[in-house]
C-alpha cells in the first residue's frame, strides 16, 4: 500500500495560471504538488506544428502579462525566458498608420494618439503606465470589510494621485467609449481600442468597466509588451519558462493525473482525491496549508466538491453563471507569395510594402454595433456582409526574423485572423454550429477569406496553400477545460469591477465558506490571469 502522501499545497490543473502560482510558493519555501489531467501543462499556452516547419498558436497568442510583477519576482530569465525588447511599433501606434476601414487605412491625429496616452498614463510626471496597469490586474483582494468605491479602488486611486482630471466619482458608472470620447475624436480609432477590448476581456461598451476595458488594450500593446505577439520560443516556449521556475523552486507536478474530488472535512479543505485511471498509485493525497483549483469554476463546486458540501443557493448561482461575451473563430494562411496590401491599406513608401496585418473594418459605430448585435444580441451566426466583418490579424512579419513562424523554403505564413462569433453554449443555431464538419468549416474559412480579401490582393486560392482553422468549440474547450462561458469569461456587468468576480463570495480567488480552498483560473478573476497573463 502506497505511503501516505502529504504537501503544504496541492494545485488543481497544471495551466499558465496554476504552474505560475505554484512557482510563486515554491519559492517561498512550500511544498508544492500540481496535478494535470493532460499529458502535459500549459493550458491554452499551446505551440503546434501542423506540417514540419509551420508553427501556430491556436489558441493564446498575446502575452498580456508584460506589466506583471512576476517577472522580476519569478526572475523568469534565468529558466529560458527571452522576450523580444526591440519594439516593432512607435508608441501607443505607429505614426502613419491606424486602422483599416472600407476606404483604406486611416492615420490617426497625433492629437488623438496622445488623448490615449493620457488615458493610460504615458504623459504623467513621471509616467504612471506600469502602475496603473499592476492596480487593475495585479493587486491583491482588499479584505472584505473595505467598501469598494471611487477612493478604495486601486486603479481609481492611481488616477487620484497622478491624474486627479480624469477621476471622478462617475468614472465607475462610465464606458470605454464614455471616458475615449473626452479625449479622442476620430472614431475609426475609437472603435479600434474598442475592438481590441472586446477581444481582450471587458467590453468597451458595458457601463462601469470603463478602466478595465482600457487597460485590457493597454496591456497587450506596447510599452507594456514590446510586441503584441509570442514570447521568444512561441507561447509553449513561455509556459516552459515558467514551469522550469517552479521545478527549479522545488514544486511538483504530475501529468495523467485527474483530480476526482476536492476532499472536504469539517467545513476545510484537506485534500484532493484522484480518479482511478490516474497514473499516480496513491489516489489520495493531502494538503496541509491549501487546496488551489486552478480549473473553471464551474467543475470547481459542481464536480470536484458537489452538493454534499456547498449551500443549494450557491451551487444554482454557480450554475447560473454567464460567461457570455462571445468567442473567437481564428483562421492561419500558408501561402506562396506573402500577403500584399491593396495600395489604399500602405502607409510606407517601400517596395516591397511589408505585411504586417491590423484591424478592419473599425469604420464607425454602426459598423462595430451590427457585429456585436450577432455576437451578444441575437447570438447567431455572423451575417454581416464580409466587406463590415470586424476582424484582427496577427501577420508573420510582427514576429523577430530571428524566429521565423515558417521555415518551409519558398513560402509564407500569417496568423491567426480571428473575428467575434457567439459563444457556442449560447448560440441559437446551436452548440456546434460553426464545427458541425468540413462543410461548414469551409463555409467560415471563404467567408473570412473574403473580408481579407477587402485589404489583401492576392488573398486567393492561386496563392494559398493551407488554411487551417480554430471553432470557438475547439478554443473555450482548450480554454476552459469545459464548454460553455466565452474563452475569457468576460461578464456584463458590474461584476467587472476590481474585487466583485465571478460571484461577490468569490472575489479574487477567495472561498469564504470553504476554510483553505482558492481559486486560481481565468474564470475567477478579470480578465484572467493571477500573476502572469496570455490570452
């Protein structure tokens, strides 16, 4: 009979969230075990090569985490982490070029590019960018007796100290576009910044998320990160960092190990027990300090600990919970020749005009509200004609010539091209109906070549090679483990709030009722992410 197994802290789920958290109490000198259900960790940070010498990020591509603490305090360079710090872009954007509309690429008022910068803190005495950035997403819960308000708030009390115009007790009533329009006027460039945090967590148009939404964009974009694409070695080679901080710190972690239950004694968590097809003899093993679930919350209360344990209004509130916000559907070109802008989308007079992808089609509001009204009015199937799809694209050249996203001789790779669908749980056509089969993959992939044909030239069929695609199906399941909920869990409302997500009682990690559990997975938190983020 196997010996007793016991560890100050067990971690449920070897994603980019659980290995960061237990490389954080290694190194303050727990014992740590994490156990994965994959054969491997790193969640959706996920590099694949579908044909030898063409590797894709299918799921998260933008390492928003460039901001975090966890840099300096993981010391991430010493265990393989190199991230490009030439930056490919003038900041906040290039100065001749802006998004893309149906009459070709706008340039943006200086004027407007530094409305924003104020916004987000690039123009203080001294610049408060970083610090703004680690108020929203990095700071730990206030205890439960603070009121939240316009004074308590971290974020709100940044502005209150380094722009004290910008705060006001309204700004936690506010809109992205509420708080842009006092210090933006081209839409095309609203919408944009709009789009990015749609895709990025908070939507720009929900009441009271105004700063959450802004920071979602200023997160991924430089001088947060240096590029808005994969660390040096793809996003695996990011998680790989990471994991080797925690092994080298004295963690454990154990693969083909399914957690069965969160073993519950006396209102605390104790420890977990494995399924019988886990590879790990002993099935039970315990925690003397806590018990992490760094997996959704859903199979968090309704499976690994279940009604035996948990008050049947809480369990229905669990249940209840709407991720919605939509999802993603990516698509990745191989090609003969690489991409060539239309000569109204070039901003530089070279020859020949480097691809480097962007946003379209963020001409104006109505524009970005017909998209919107698929995704979370009617959530149906896009029906926008493909020249007012809204999409983004991330092109092969925004990566380092020294790591080449394609090393096939003689051709070309750009991705993911991704646009906004309804997230599957939700979909009126149905929970598969963008995956059904090869038919209405291809259906998806024409469409989408298509709108890029509204920038690209030579976005045809004589050029390309391959296309390969992501369903929203095949992202959320990655994603979260589980279907249902959007793949960042963004939420549509107050809940967005710093400290009030996803439910009050489980604000910032935190299981009240249940003495040493916490949470540790994009679900719980906004807009995912405890200590390092890619999304």
């Amino acid at each position: 009979m196997s010996k007793e197994e016991r560890y100050d802290v067990i971690i449920v789920g070897a994603g980019h969230n659980g290995t960061t958290t237990a490389a954080y109490l290694a190194k303050c000198g727990l014992s740590v075990l994490v156990l994965e259900e994959r054969p491997e960790g790193g969640g959706c940070q996920e590099t694949c090569e579908p044909i030898a010498g063409v590797r894709l990020q299918p799921h998260a591509i933008g390492n928003y985490g460039g901001s975090a603490p966890g840099w300096e305090q993981l010391e991430l360079w010493k265990y393989g982490f190199r991230m490009d710090y030439n930056p490919r872009y003038d900041v906040p954007f290039d100065d001749a070029r802006g998004p893309m509309t149906r009459e070709g690429t706008v340039q943006v008022p200086e004027e407007d590019q530094m409305g924003w910068a104020k916004i987000i803190g690039l123009l203080g005495e001294p610049p408060f960018h970083r610090d703004l950035l680690r108020a929203t997403f990095w700071t730990p819960p206030h205890p439960s007796n603070i009121e939240l308000d316009e004074n308590t708030i971290p974020y709100m009390q940044v502005y209150k100290e380094n722009l004290p115009e910008l705060w006001t007790k309204e700004l936690l009533e506010m809109t992205m576009f509420d708080v842009m329009n006092e210090y933006i006027k081209n839409d095309p460039f609203k919408v944009m910044l709009a789009y990015i945090a749609n895709v990025s967590g908070a939507m720009a148009h929900f009441p009271g998320v105004a700063i959450p939404a802004v920071e979602c964009v200023a997160t991924v974009l430089p001088p947060a990160v240096a590029k808005p694409v994969a660390a040096r070695g793809n996003m695996h080679g990011y998680y790989h960092a990471i994991f080797r901080c925690a092994i080298a710190n004295g963690a454990t972690i154990r693969t083909c190990c399914p957690v069965e239950e969160i073993i519950i004694e006396h209102g605390r968590a104790v420890g977990v027990r494995l399924r019988d097809d886990a590879t790990l003899g002993n099935k039970t093993i315990y925690a003397n300090k806590a018990v992490i679930s760094a997996t959704h919350i859903k199979p968090t209360f309704q499976k690994l600990i279940g009604p035996k344990y948990l008050d049947a209004g809480f369990l229905q509130r669990i249940k209840d919970l709407s991720l919605k916000g939509g999802s993603l559907y990516l698509t990745h070109f191989l090609t003969k020749e690489e991409f060539r802008y239309r000569p109204q989308f070039r901003w530089l007079n070279e020859d020949p005009h480097p691809f480097t992808g962007g946003f379209y089609c963020m001409e104006n509001m109505e524009i970005y509200w017909k998209n919107l009204e698929c995704v979370l009015g009617r959530q149906e199937n896009l029906d926008v004609p493909p020249d007012e799809l809204m999409w983004g694209f991330v092109a092969g050249n925004n990566y380092d010539p020294t790591q080449p996203q394609c090393t096939r001789e003689g051709y070309y790779f750009n991705g993911p091209l991704w646009m906004m669908v309804p997230t599957p749980e939700y979909n009126v056509d149905g929970e598969m109906a963008m995956d059904s089969g090869p038919k209405e993959t291809e259906k998806w992939n024409e469409y989408m070549r298509q709108s890029l044909s509204c920038v690209v030239e030579n976005a045809d069929y004589d050029n390309i090679v391959k296309v390969w695609s992501d369903s929203p199906w095949e992202q959320e399941f990655r994603n979260t483990g589980v279907l249902g909920g959007s793949w960042y869990g963004t939420r549509c409302d107050r809940d967005e709030w710093w400290n009030e997500r996803p439910l009050a009682e489980l604000a910032r990690y935190r299981v009240p009722d249940i003495e040493g559990l916490y949470l540790a997975h994009q679900s719980a938190a906004h807009p995912g992410g405890l200590c390092l983020m890619a999304v």
